[in-house]
C-alpha cells in the first residue's frame, strides 16, 4: 500500500512534569520547527499513595491536552506521535485517564518504557547537538524518574532509568515547601542510593564530556549562570553555592534566585538534590545543557517510521538473532501472512492500514523465540519475552499487541485474550492471529517447497479457504491439522470451512 509522506508532523511528550509539544512542517526530509508549547502540569504530584492519579491533577492534564489538540488535532493518523511516560506508567487508573486523554488529543497516546524514553532522549540530543566522536554522559531529570545514557554519535549505548524525579523527590524530601540542611542531605542520599549500582557504568572515565537534556537542568544553569557561579553551563563549584544557598532557606518561599521560574519553584530543590548527587557520585565537574530532549527524539523517530527506518524492524531481526530463529522459515511464513492479507483485505476494511501489515509480519519472525528457552508451550515463552523485555522502539501497547498476536498462534483460541487491547486492537488482532494461525498449520512441514496457489476469505467469523482440486487429498497430514484448527476456532465463535 502506497504511503503518503504528510507534510506536518508533531510530538507530544506527557512527562510526569511537564507536557511538551513540538509541531514541524516537513519538506524533502527537512524539518523546520512551527511551534512549540509547554505546560507544567505536574502530573506526578497527583499520585496518591496507592498510585492512583486523583480527579484534580486529572482535570488539570485533560485541560492542557485540549489546548494542544485544538493544533493537532486534525492532522492526518501517522503524522503524530504522542507517549507519556513514568506516572503514566505507574498510575494504576492510567487506561481510563489515557481514554479521555486521546479523545482530546484524536491522536493514539503509547506508555513508553524507561529504557525507551532514555533511548529517545538520547536521539533528541544528539539530533540537536550534531555528531561527534565524543562518548557523551546524557542525563535527564524528569518529574518520576531520571535517565542515564553514555553514547557516541547518534547511537545510545548504556541507558538506565531511575526511580526518581524532581516531583517525587520535592514532594517526599520538602512537603509543602519546607527546606533544611538535614531534608536536602537525605535526598541528596537518597538519589546517591539509587544511583550506585549504576555507579561504575556512568562515572567519569566511560565518557568524555556531561550533557543535560531536562526543564530542571536549564533552571539550575540559568540561575548558576545569572549569579556568576558558573560560565559554562553547569559546574560543581557552583552546584555547591546552589546547595548553600538553598539550605539555608526554610521555605521555597524565600528562594528568591534570578532567571528561576516561579511555576519551577516548586519542584525547583528536588531537581538540584538530584544534579548534586549525580555529580558527587559520576564524578562529572561540568555539565552542558542541551535545548534537545524527548519531544525531539521523538519526532526523530517519527521520521524513521515515516521514511522507512522503523527502529522496531531492527529491533525484531535483533530479537530473531539472539534467540537463534529458524529464519528461512520465518521468511517463508512471513511471505504466507502477507499473502493472506492482501486477500483478506479486500473484504475487511478493517485491516487496510500498514500497521496491521507490521505488527503481522513481526508476529511471524518471532513467534517461535521462546523455543531458544523450551520447546513445550513455546508460544508462552515467546510472549513472555516479547511482552515484557525492553525493545527499543516499541511502547507498552506495541509489546502487548505483538505478544498476544504470539500468544495465539497455536493451540487454544481464546476471543477473550483481545478483548483488553486498546481500540481498533480489539478487533483487528484476532483476524490477524487467525491469519497466522493458518499459515503457521501450513507450513507446518518446514518444507522449502512452495505452498499451491490458494485462496482466503475471513468475513466477519467465517473463514474459508479454497486449495487447487485434490490437494488436501494429497496431503492427509494438513488436513486433519486443518480439522483440528476448525474445532480451536469454533471454541472462539468462528466457522472454518475448506475444500
């Protein structure tokens, strides 16, 4: 199917701070940056202690998301890409917040992983500094976590992510804006804490020079910058005059810093407890600041899915790799999937759009890597890795829509293993899972010979296939194999009729 490149593209980023939206128009390539928008909603500070995000600080998201769809909220599907990120991540009522979120956007909103949004960072700054021969120390203090990255060029290495940010760490160390020496020394520890099993990976000596890539890092450069504690961007000697200066404050109410952004103010000291500690564990003296971050990686890696550099298929010939695939039969599988697609198509609407052609083209290339772990039930192993290892490229949906296509390539079909899938998943997949199925029971020989010329049709929850005359005939071992597959589908609903 023909893709048509649009011609405005934008990236929207629901930290767990701020919410960030970049709109570029795009021309041969090229971007040009059209508008940018930033609210602070602090999205975090309205998880309670169940993680459950609360009414208010909901209201207060959706109001911001309204003003950013009123811009995007027109452009064409593909043009878009909108992730959230560690609350979204840990609010346990996140898919019903992510519903009403989507409306006001009209656009998908995907959960992306911590390693993920490191990754992403990671391309956001280098797209913005240009390329060198440096390894590079990126950090990133978000609102709920805080990423690492040491890469070279365009290319991410080490990535980590930590459980802590500038909200949680203000609203757990300064509660209601109270300050001290003795709160700041705890979150100073607390952030050294978390930071030392990564210690020996991210300390001086693994790069060559620091960069910072997050709101709470420009502050802390400007007012280092604007009270002449520093010339170039951030350093330790005037980290330790900032931290002087803060503890001997008792509210945030008295910080009165030039360059600082009131609406900062409060999340202001949990950012500097964490730059402090990062320093003093990495070893690192100076600290540039970069104007690239996560909105731009994201957009980087939109134009990847737009000009066919999708991230994921490398990150699934990577997959297939490790876990020693059968690829030549994996490739014959995936020209059968692709064949009962197009056919498919025709009388289902629903699966003309190229993500359907993907994520079952995926599906096939990976379904059988959990037989690197067992033989027996294999299709649960493959799911398992799927759903829950860190895959470069992928957001949370993307892994559960491949694992559950895997997950119901044999065996019992269960129309109630779809039904969670966000929309249109729910009802797209088990035609896809079916399609997989049938060429997975087809090719089941492993032969390299060819498959006869045969035809699909999957209306509603009849599937009938027509094989050229005597064929099943000749083939007794596929026949009763398709006998049996009748009865899975039945199970689920579906009539399987074949001649």
């Amino acid at each position: 199917m023909q893709k048509i490149t649009p011609e405005v593209v934008a990236a929207v980023d629901l930290g767990s701070n701020s919410f960030h939206m970049i709109v570029c128009s795009l021309t041969e390539g090229k971007l040009k940056t059209l508008d940018q928008l930033k609210e602070m909603v602090r999205l975090a500070s309205g998880l309670d202690s169940r993680n459950i995000l609360d009414e208010p600080t909901q209201q207060r998201a959706l109001a911001c998301l309204e003003r950013f769809g009123q811009r995007i909220r027109n452009f064409p599907p593909g043009s878009v890409r909108v992730v959230g990120t560690n609350t979204l991540r840990t609010a346990k009522n996140s898919q019903q917040f992510l519903l009403k979120a989507e409306q006001a956007l009209n656009h998908p909103i995907h959960i992306i992983s911590g390693i993920e949004e490191a990754r992403l960072i990671y391309m956001g700054v280098a797209f913005s500094l240009g390329s060198n021969a440096n390894r590079r120390l990126v950090m990133d203090i978000g609102g709920g976590s805080t990423e690492y990255i040491i890469g070279t060029g365009d290319t991410p290495k080490e990535k980590e992510s930590l459980y802590m940010g500038c909200v949680s760490v203000s609203n757990r160390f300064f509660p209601e804006g109270k300050l001290s020496k003795v709160a700041f020394t705890r979150a100073t520890l607390f952030a050294e804490q978390e930071l030392e099993p990564f210690q020996q990976k991210f300390q001086q000596g693994n790069w060559d020079e620091a960069i910072g890539a997050s709101g709470s890092l420009r502050a802390i450069a400007k007012v280092l910058q604007a009270k002449n504690w520093s010339n170039n961007g951030i350093t330790r000697s005037g980290l330790d005059q900032l931290v002087g200066y803060l503890t001997n404050c008792s509210h945030i109410n008295e910080i009165n810093l030039p360059d600082l952004d009131p609406e900062r103010l409060p999340v202001f000291t949990g950012g500097v407890a964490i730059a402090y500690a990062t320093f003093k564990s990495l070893g690192i003296e100076q600290m540039t600041v970069s104007d690239g971050a996560l909105r731009e990686g994201l957009i980087q890696d939109l134009l990847g899915r737009i000009y066919n550099h999708d991230v994921r298929s490398e990150t699934v010939q990577a997959l297939a790799t490790r876990y020693h695939t059968d690829k030549a039969h994996a490739a014959r599988l995936d020209q059968t999937v692709m064949m009962l697609l197009e056919q498919v198509r025709e009388s289902n609407s629903l699966l003309d759009n190229e993500a359907s052609e993907q994520f079952l083209s995926w599906a096939a290339q990976l379904h059988e890597i959990g037989r690197d772990i067992a033989h027996g039930q294999y299709h649960k192993h493959s799911a398992y890795i799927i759903e829950n290892g860190d895959l470069a490229g992928f957001s949370h949906q993307d892994q559960v829509l491949l694992a559950t296509l895997i997950r119901a390539h044999r065996r019992k079909f269960s129309r109630s293993r779809f039904q969670n899938l966000p929309a249109p998943w729910d009802k797209q997949a088990p035609y896809l899972a079916i399609m997989l199925r049938l060429a997975v029971l087809l090719h089941r020989n492993r032969h390299e010979d060819e498959l006869p010329h045969f035809t699909i049709q999957l209306v509603r929850s009849k599937v009938t296939l027509q094989f050229p005359d005597n064929w099943l005939n000749q083939s007794p071992l596929t026949h009763a194999d398709l006998i049996l597959e009748a009865g899975y589908l039945k199970s689920a609903g579906f009539t399987l009729n074949f001649a």
